[in-house]
C-alpha cells in the first residue's frame, strides 16, 4: 500500500471496529440496499398510510362513543287530566266514575 492509502485504511478500520463494538447484541440493524430505494419509499408511503388510517378508525370510534354517551332527549310526559280536590274517582264493578262536588 501506498503511504496515502494506509492511513485512510486504518482510519475506516478503526471507524468499522467502533461500530461493530457499539451494537450490544441481540440488537439487529436495518440493513438498506442503496439499490432498493424505492422499496424503501414504498414501505415508508405504505406505513404512513396505515398510520393514517388507524388515526381515522381511532376519531370514527370516539365519535361513536361520544354519540352514546350523550343523553337522549326525554319522552314527553303523557296527558295525565288533573282533578281538583274535591273530585274523587269511584270504582264501581268494572267502571271508574269522577265525582265532583
């Protein structure tokens, strides 16, 4: 090797060495092939695009459970007459007969 090379070499040796004791292991590396880097956008569009939809089906379901949530309007009260006090109603056999006095 020329005097040149031989500092550049060991300075990418010493650089690769440092990189190789820096990853504690078990930890594996995602390895980019610079001539698949459209797969790689591809992935990146497609991840995003998941992430999109689950923030959608996310809001869609909180709607929904908001709309539970919220209280029904109430039914009208029925149209009960109202008697004075001095009417009584009296049962006689099967008929219920108002008395007023």
């Amino acid at each position: 090797m020329s005097s040149h090379r031989l500092p550049t070499f060991l300075i990418s040796a010493a650089l690769a060495a440092t990189v190789l004791v820096g990853i504690p292991s078990g930890v594996s590396a995602q390895v980019v092939i610079p001539t698949n880097r459209n797969a790689l956008v591809e992935q990146n569009q497609l991840q995003q695009l998941q992430n999109q939809l689950q923030r959608q089906q996310y809001q869609q379901q909180q709607q929904i459970y908001r709309e539970l949530d919220r209280p029904t309007q109430r039914q009208p009260q029925p149209d009960v007459p109202v008697y004075d006090k001095t009417c009584r109603m009296e049962a006689v056999g099967n008929t219920i007969s108002r008395v007023c006095r």
